[in-house]
C-alpha cells in the first residue's frame, strides 16, 4: 500500500514539473543581434531606454519571435515595454510584448516579442523597444533648501542587457543637462557633449553582458508624480458625456529642506525645481470645464484652444517643493456623438482609460468608474492592456428608479504610452430614454390634480359668514381697480383724438374716436355702478367710497367734454388760439388734480 502511494506522489511530482517546464520558455540560440543603437533619455524624470535591434537568424524554418531580457533589478521599475517593427517607406508596425519566464533564467525580466512575418535567413529585421523606468532616477541629496539645485542619480547598464550574441553596440545617454557633476568612464570607448555621453561603440559582446553605469547629474524637470486618480465617466444617451477626474498629485523630487520663503521665491529668477504650474490636455471638444478644491474654484487656470485639443494651464494655490501634495478635481463634458456609437440596441462606448494629466505623467494608483444608463444590460469590456474589474456598483440619481450600472475598473503604474482607449459595451433599448420625461409628467399631473382636490374640498365644520363676505368685498374691490384702471387710460385717449382733430381738422375722424370712447366710458361707468351696489349689499364701508369715486369721475368727465368743446370751437375758428390755450391749461389742471384725488381714493380701498 505504501509502495503504490509513493508512486502516485512520484507521478505528480513528474507531471507538476513537466508542467511548469511547459509553461518556461527557452532562449533560440539560431538568433544574433548584429547592431544595437540604444538610447537612454534622462531628461526628464522617467528614464526611457530605446533599443534598435538589427536581428538575424541561421534557423532555416525562420523565427517568428525573440526575447528580450532586463535586468532583474529594474523589476520594480518597469512600467511599460512597447515594441515596433521598422520599415523603410511604410509605417511602423506595433508588435506585441508579452512577460513571460525562461527556463534556467530566474530572477530577470523577459518579454517575448512577436513579429508579423517570420525572420528567415539571409534578412534582418529591425525593432524598436522602449521601455521606461520609474522610479529609477534618484535625488542625490535627497534633500536641499529652497535654492540649492536638485542633482539626481541613475544606475544602469553600460551594455544592452540580451540573451543574444551582440555584434555591435553604442549606448547613448541623453542627460536634462550639461550639468554632469559624474559619470562612468568605462568601458571606453566613452565620449560627453554637453549633456550627451556616449559609450562604445563595442563589438563581440556575450549574452548577459553587464558593465555598470552611473550618472550623476542637475535635473530639474517636473518631478510630478499622480499618486491616485479617481475617475468618473457618467455617459447619458441625451447627448453628453461628463467626466470628472479626482487627482492626488506629489513632487517626487528631492525633499524641501528647511522652511519656505514665498518673499525669496517671488523675487527668485530662478525657482528650482518647484513646480509652479503645468498643462493637461482634454479634447478638442470639451465644454463646462471646472477646476477646483476642496476650498472651491482655482481662477489661476488657463485654457487655450489648440487645433486638435484643448490646453489647460493648471496652477495650484502653492508651489510644489519635493515631497508637497496637492489636491484638485478636474471637470468637462464632451459630446456624447464622438464617443458613443450603437447599432440597434448594441451601444459601445470608446473612451481613454486615463487621459492627459501632465507631460511624462506617472499615475500610480488609476481607478476608473463608467456610469451608465439606467436600464443598461449585457455588459462587456475590451481594454488594451490588462485591468482588473473590480465588482460593478449602482447608484441612484435623480428620477431613477431601480439605478443606473456603474463598471469599477483599476490599474496600478500608468505612464504616458498607456493613454490608450477602451471599449464598454452594452445592450440599452431605446424606450428607456422615455423614462424620466414620463415620470416628470406623471409627477406634475398627479400634483396638479391633487392640488385641484384639495381647493374643492371644504374642511371646515360650520361656514364662516364674515370671512366668505371679506372674500368677495377683495374680489369686488379687485375688479373695481381694473375697472377704474381702464376708465383712466380713456382720458388720454380723449386728449389723443383731440390732438388729433386739431391738426387735421377731419371732423368724421374725431366724431367716430370719440362715439368708440363714449362708449367705453358708459360701459365702464355701469360696471362700477354694479360693484358699488354689489359692496353695499355686503354692508361693506367701501360702497361709500365708490359713491365719492363716481362723484369725482363726473366732474373728471365735466373737463374732459369741455376740453372737446373748446377744440371744436378752435377748429371752427369761433374761438380765439391764445384763449383757446387759457381754457385748455386751466382744463387740464383740473384734470390732473382730480386724477390724482381718484387714484388715491382707489388706493385706499
């Protein structure tokens, strides 16, 4: 029994091993690198190493991928390797790079590179890899005072670090400045130009040749580093699309030692290596944009209209000095037709999964959240590299009823080349957009008609005879106002049919103005008749004020016929100008003094 137990233990032993040697690739010894041009750009605070590899191969089937080595201690550094495929007269090809493991390799970094076309005898084939570094240029001091200069440090490899035989090489390192306080001298050849060294070039080097490579140098490139990301893309199908992005942002460059002088740094040309402020792109088509914190809107921005994007100034509340984090939400909408495309009731939306933040941009921390609309099903994702899904959420807003679904995504370790699109797609029928218009309808008709209800319903237990007859004693007094009102402005119309007749002396015209205006008059005058004599059926002490409003109308229409009279005996020639002129000033004094008496009469009411 024991015996047949340590076979079965051997046997899955044997089959574990096989497995995991399946899993391991090996190193093709059928291929060569017969020139390397390789450039490291430490001008900023990124380091990017760009390979040009010449490749050939004595296998007679051909190649159809390599493998491209880093060193192990670059593990924690690199964030990002990307490859393509050179040609003449065409466009690169992007190739894939994919991590995998080498049998006999441990503890360094491969990635397996595959090529369209096979790699055949007697051709080469040249790729281009970059990578970037982060985190691997270090302040050297760590820490300085507000005006020292910031030097930082970089290690390395003087070769480029293969699995292959290398025929020939040159490595060239490109320095923020001439400012090149050390470098290393060997192997030689080795050559500086103001902020250039250059090392090689070397033939014949073996695989997994190294040779250390240390520079020591002023840098004092935006050393920003964003140390989480939040954000937000709520996507409506009534044509707009918002994003919100919640960003944490440090200086990552050599602490501030000591205390800070803003007297000293407003009279300073030069500034260090502060931040003071820096650009983000959005697209070309963003509206609404707000910037602010937790304070509340920054006014220190500027935005600028490029030809293809939008560029943001953003200057925060404080210079950034090595170790000082700011806070700050950045907000536009865009259109939702540039983005979002559908074919039935298949929608899909293609959008970055981060955008623009700064230039040479390092996102530590990114999550992103797609809201969607409310009814959305079937949902799938395509990303460009790989991100991990975290549980999707709902939220509710405003006229939702069962919520809307929100797709949580997050990725560490983001640098520039990763400002790349992804896709959602969604099953979202059309009727939904019928959803919250209907609700708002059916809300106001149920309020209007509840409304309705209640002014019908009478809740008192016995009536109340004093309160109903102050009701209709204010609608009365109401009507009488409008009334008196009206009666007023006829006044004027009499004055501009008299005016009128006086210079065109047309006799039928004046006779058919002033029959229209009679008319008026008499038909106003009954009405407030007929509320005088409705307010002293209610006993009301404003019947007696009507009375002494009508009294004071009467002598009002007194002048008013005189002021006719007088202009029919002027056009007439009965009546002299100069006497015409006394009568009509004295007329119309006395107009505008009773005027005055019966508007504050109503007033009183």
């Amino acid at each position: 029994m024991m015996d047949k137990q340590c076979k079965l233990l051997f046997s899955l032993l044997a089959l574990s091993l096989v497995l995991v040697s399946a899993a391991q690739e090996s190193i093709s010894k059928e291929i060569t690198i017969t020139n390397v041009e390789r450039t490291i750009n430490l001008k900023t605070h990124i380091p990017k190493v760009i390979s040009l590899l010449t490749l050939e191969t004595t296998s007679a089937s051909g190649v159809q991928s390599f493998h491209y080595a880093i060193e192990g201690y670059y593990r924690k550094h690199v964030q990002y390797v990307g490859a393509v495929f050179k040609k003449k007269d065409e466009d690169d090809e992007r190739l894939v790079a994919t991590p995998v493991k080498v049998t006999g390799q441990s503890g360094k970094l491969f990635y397996r590179i595959d090529l369209k076309k096979k790699l055949i005898p007697g051709k080469n084939a040249v790729v281009e890899v970059e990578i970037f570094l982060v985190d691997s240029l270090k302040p050297y001091p760590s820490e300085i005072s507000q005006t020292e200069k910031q030097l930082v440090k970089f290690e390395g490899n003087v070769y480029q670090y293969s699995p292959y035989k290398i025929s020939k090489q040159t490595t060239t390192v490109k320095c923020a400045s001439s400012n090149i306080v050390s470098h290393s001298k060997s192997p030689k050849p080795v050559e500086q130009k103001e902020a250039v060294v250059t090392y090689g070039p070397y033939e014949e080097r073996e695989p997994f040749t190294e040779a250390a490579l240390d520079l020591h140098f002023e840098n004092h490139s935006p050393f920003l580093t964003v140390s989480n990301l939040e954000r937000l893309i709520e996507v409506s199908h009534w044509g707009n699309i918002a994003i919100e992005e919640s960003i944490d942002i440090r200086h990552a460059g050599a602490v501030l030692k000591g205390s800070f002088s803003r007297y000293d740094y407003q009279h300073s040309r030069d500034q260090g290596a502060s931040i003071k402020s820096f650009k983000t792109l959005l697209p070309a088509a963003a509206r609404d944009v707000y910037y602010r914190d937790e304070i509340g809107n920054i006014s220190t921005s500027n935005l600028k209209d490029l030809d293809d994007a939008m560029e943001l100034e953003l200057r925060p509340r404080f210079p950034l000095f090595g170790g000082w984090k700011t806070h700050y939400v950045l907000g536009y909408n865009v259109p939702s037709y540039q983005y979002l495309y559908h074919s039935g009731d298949r929608f899909v939306l293609k959008l970055r999964f981060v955008d623009h933040i700064f230039d040479d941009q390092i996102v530590e921390q990114a999550r992103v959240k797609v809201v969607l609309p409310e009814g959305a099903s079937d949902i799938k994702l395509k990303t460009p590299y790989p991100v991990k899904r975290e549980g999707d959420e709902r939220i509710y807003t405003y006229l939702d009823t069962v919520g809307r679904p929100v797709v949580v995504l997050s990725k560490e370790n983001l640098v520039e080349n990763h400002i790349q699109d992804f896709e959602v797609y969604y099953t979202y029928r059309r009727f939904f957009m019928l959803q919250e218009p209907l609700l708002v309808v059916g809300f106001l008709y149920l309020l209007f008609l509840s409304v309705i209800i209640y002014m019908r319903l009478d809740f008192s237990i016995t009536k109340d005879e004093a309160e109903e007859s102050r009701l209709r004693v204010s609608s009365l007094i109401e009507q009488l106002q409008a009334a008196h009102d009206r009666r007023s402005a006829l006044v004027q119309s009499y004055e501009d049919a008299i005016n009128k007749f006086k210079s065109s002396k047309d006799s039928n015209a004046f006779t058919s103005a002033r029959k229209k205006n009679d008319a008026d008059y008499k038909q106003l005058t009954g009405q407030i008749d007929s509320i005088a004599q409705k307010l002293k059926a209610e006993q009301s002490e404003e019947a007696d004020k009507v009375a002494d409003l009508q009294k004071l109308d009467k002598e009002l229409r007194e002048q008013v016929l005189a002021s006719v009279t007088h202009a029919e005996k002027l056009v007439a020639g009965k009546l002299q100008k100069q006497h015409y002129l006394e009568l009509e000033q004295a007329a119309a004094n006395k107009r505008n003094d009773l005027s005055a008496k019966m508007d504050n009469l109503v007033a009183s009411m």
